[in-house]
C-alpha cells in the first residue's frame, strides 16, 4: 500500500472524484486541501504516469483544448486504483476519525496551540520567501 501521506496518496484519493488533467487535479487537490497543497505539474504529470505504468490510472482520449497546442488527456482510475484508494481511506479514516490512530482522544491546548504556531510560522516562511524573491525587505 503507497505511504497515507503523499502526493500518491493524494491523487488516487482525489481521482475518486472523477477523472482529471493534470492541471485539472491540481487545482482539485488544492481545493480539497483548503489551498494547503499546490502540485505543479512538474509533479503531478511524472506521478500520473507512474501510476498509470501501475496499471492504477488509465488514460481517456483527449478532449478538445485550446484552438492552439493539444487536446487535454484525462485519467481515470482502474479497478485496480479504485481499490487502492479504497485500502487509503479505510487506512486513513481512525486518523481523521479521532479514532483508534488517535487512543488519547483529540489533541490537547498546549497541543492546539504548538499547531497553531507551527502554521502561523509556516505561512510567515512563505510570505518571507515570497517577499524576497521579488527583491523586497522583510
């Protein structure tokens, strides 16, 4: 079974929706995750076609795109795929359940608040990168 936390976990998850582009299911994993996760396609076309040479993803015939360049290929999950996502979710439901990957119950104040802190830290970091990559002074 792939690791629950990763990017594979993630688009076999996000495909249960329906079949996707690339660039499709990047803006629905980002949507899912709340803005949280924003794959690049540089991530996401490579691991669609591992997962495809899995025999987890197939591909659809291209759509219609732009009147300029290619049509857009979307994948769908197998059979194959659908029960990996299947085995993902059951794995990952005691997780976000609060149930037995969780046996002291949901996290405690000081818990909450290192969270908290961890995110106010992290999209600090992000704002910092952002602002120095265009030159300007933190």
């Amino acid at each position: 079974m792939p690791s629950l936390l990763s990017a594979r976990a993630a688009v076999l998850l996000a495909l249960r929706r329906g079949p996707a582009c690339g660039l499709d299911l990047g803006e629905r994993l980002s949507g899912l995750s709340g803005g949280r996760v924003r794959p690049s396609g540089g991530s996401v076309y490579p691991l669609l076609t591992r997962l495809e040479a899995e025999g987890l993803l197939r591909k659809l015939p291209p759509r219609p795109g732009p009147a300029r360049g290619r049509g857009r290929v979307d994948y769908e999950l197998t059979v194959a795929g659908i029960g990996a996502s299947d085995a993902l979710r059951e794995a990952l439901r005691p997780m976000v359940s609060g149930g037995t990957a969780d046996p002291d119950g949901p996290l405690d104040e000081r818990m909450q608040e290192r969270v908290r802190t961890g995110a106010a830290l992290s999209r600090f970091a992000v704002r910092l990168r952002r602002r120095t990559k265009r030159g300007e002074r933190a």
